[in-house]
C-alpha cells in the first residue's frame, strides 16, 4: 500500500521551523557525502514541460524523485515520490506544490542563518508571488526582522501581499518607493522573480548586505547583473552541479574568468565548516539557489512521519510486496 498525502495534509503538518530543519539537514548530508542529488532534468513540449529531480538519502532510508509539469496557462501537478531504499517499495507519493514552495524558502532561510548579518533587521524583496510568501517567512524565522521593503509590478497584488505577510510575519511589510528603494537600506535582498534581465543596479549595494537569488533557474534567464557578481565577497550556491546548468546570474562570471565554478562553496560546505561563508560585517555575501531533489527528499519524509502518526493521507492499493519464487527477496507487484 503506498500513502498518497494531498496539498491540505501537507499543510497542515509543515511548518517553517520544520522546512528549515530537514532543509539544512539536506545541506549537511550531501556535504559530507552521505546523500546523493541528481541535477534536475526537463523534458520540453510546446504544450508544457515536464521536470524531474532525483536524490537518494540511506540515512532517512530514502531514494526516490519529484516530477513537475507546467503549462504556459500556469496549471501544474506536482509529485514527490517516496521509495524505501531498502526494500524498494514506493511507501508515499506527496502533492509537493506547496512542499516545494516551503522547501525553497526555508533554504534561503538557512542561506540567511549562515550567510547574513546577525543583526540584520531591513529586508528589501523583489517579487509578491506564491513563492515570495516563503522566501519571506523563512528570511523572517531566522532573523529579527523589523521592516521589509517589496518591490511588484503588479500594484493591487503587491499591496495584498504587504497587507496579508505583515499579519503573517507579524511586521511591516510595505511596497517599496522604487527598486533602488528595494535594495538601499536592506541588510537582505531576497529576489524571487522570473525576470530574464537584472531586477537592480548592483552599484545599489551597500557593505554587508546579503543577497538571495532564488527565482532565475535556467541559463537564459537573469535577476542580478555583473556589478552584482563583482561586488560580492562570498558566492555560495546550493549545489555547483545544478548551478552550471541553470544559474544564468553567474554565466557572465564564468565567461569572462572573474569566477570559476571549482572555486564556488555550497551552502553545506558553509554550514559543516569546510569552507568559510561571511567572516565580516561589511563583506556582501550572494547565495544563488535553484532546488535540489534531497531538499524535497528530507521534507518528505519527515511530513509522511508526521501525516501516519496523525492518520492523515489514503492508503492506495499499489506497489503490493509479495514473495519471489525463488525465495525471500522481495519483489514489487503492481496491481492493475
């Protein structure tokens, strides 16, 4: 039997400090070699594209994938598929809409634990979509923050989102004056954008500033521009792999030999020590995220723990074990 857990299970079992925890606990696994996370794979239709990321955790005995389809109308199905890595049953398939945007916030949620300042307190954010609420609620669980500044183009969603995340995060959350208005003043810039051009100037920045780039995650698409890029003291991705096939921010970089991907940290190796994240106050430190299966791997698990110990979630007839012939070994039996 195989526990299909919907986006309201989800829900209602997830919160930030738990996203934040199994995220940074993904970090640190693949840092030290005990989880493995395969870059994601898309596969393009002019009706949509189907995206696949794959990861394997033997320390949550855990192997398994999400699959993601979007269309241009912006409907979407997302799935996380659970398999036990001993048995290699599918234990759980997870709607991971909702996971994954709580996932990739709580990631520059730990960027912003390691990476920026402790008395960081002014955030400036670019974007007010669905992704934005969790980038902002994570960024505001780890630091004390006291005002953000949001930079939309969409007038009437953008003063909804201030209106709805300063209930949620319980501070103010006002639009923006202009985009340099987004980015003087802010101890964290948190950009969450499909933009394909540099939502700002980086001649803007200011000492000590950290930066999250988390919503450009293809080679031809682009939220910081080169000053941005020259400007930063420390450069940290979530993992090298997935960067040199999608990070479009650090391209130019590479290109023009200011930056060479052998010597760009990952988050882990920041967090476990091996390599040093900020080590002053006025240093301007950038972290690009673009997603890792493990990410979702680790969250899943723990959210299906949560879920059987509260009942939630149906117990679908697939994926029965029954005993070979030839023995013990298990084997999967499909049922039609």
């Amino acid at each position: 039997m195989v526990r299909y857990l919907s986006e309201a299970d989800i829900r209602s079992v997830l919160t930030m400090p738990i996203a934040l925890d199994c995220v940074e606990r993904a970090f640190v696994a693949r840092a030290h070699g005990r989880a493995v996370d395969i870059p994601r794979r898309r596969t393009r239709q002019p009706g949509g594209h189907l995206h696949i990321l794959q990861g394997a955790a033997p320390e949550i005995n855990t192997i398994g994938y999400k699959a993601y389809y979007l269309r241009p109308d912006r409907s979407r199905t997302f799935l996380v598929h659970l398999i036990d890595h001993a048995q290699g049953n599918l234990e759980a398939m997870l709607e991971g809409d909702w996971m994954g945007q709580m996932r990739t916030g709580a990631a520059t949620g730990v960027a912003a634990r390691y990476l920026a300042r402790e008395d960081a307190s002014v955030v400036g954010l670019f974007g007010s979509g669905r992704h934005a609420v969790t980038q902002l609620e994570a960024v505001c669980a780890v630091r004390k923050i006291a005002q953000v500044k949001v930079f939309g183009r969409n007038v009437e969603r953008l003063t909804r989102f201030c209106d709805e995340m300063s209930k949620r995060v319980n501070t103010e959350v006002r639009p923006a004056a202009s985009r340099e208005d987004t980015v003087r003043g802010a101890d964290i810039v948190v950009i969450m954008t499909r933009a394909d051009e540099p939502v700002f100037d980086g001649a803007w920045l200011e000492p000590g500033q950290f930066i999250a780039a988390t919503g450009a995650n293809a080679l031809n698409r682009r939220e910081i521009d080169l000053t941005t890029v020259k400007r930063s003291d420390v450069i940290v991705v979530d993992s090298v792999e997935v960067a040199m096939g999608e990070c479009g921010d650090l391209l130019a970089g590479v290109e023009t030999g200011l930056i060479y991907w052998e010597n760009i940290p990952t988050l882990g190796d920041i967090i476990i020590g091996r390599r040093p994240g900020r080590t002053d106050a006025r240093q301007i430190t950038l972290y690009e995220s673009h997603g890792m299966a493990l990410q979702d791997l680790y969250t899943g698990r723990r959210v299906l723990e949560l879920a059987v110990e509260r009942g939630l979630g149906v117990e679908l007839p697939i994926g029965e074990r029954v005993e070979s012939c030839a023995g013990p070994t298990m084997t999967i039996r499909q049922r039609p």
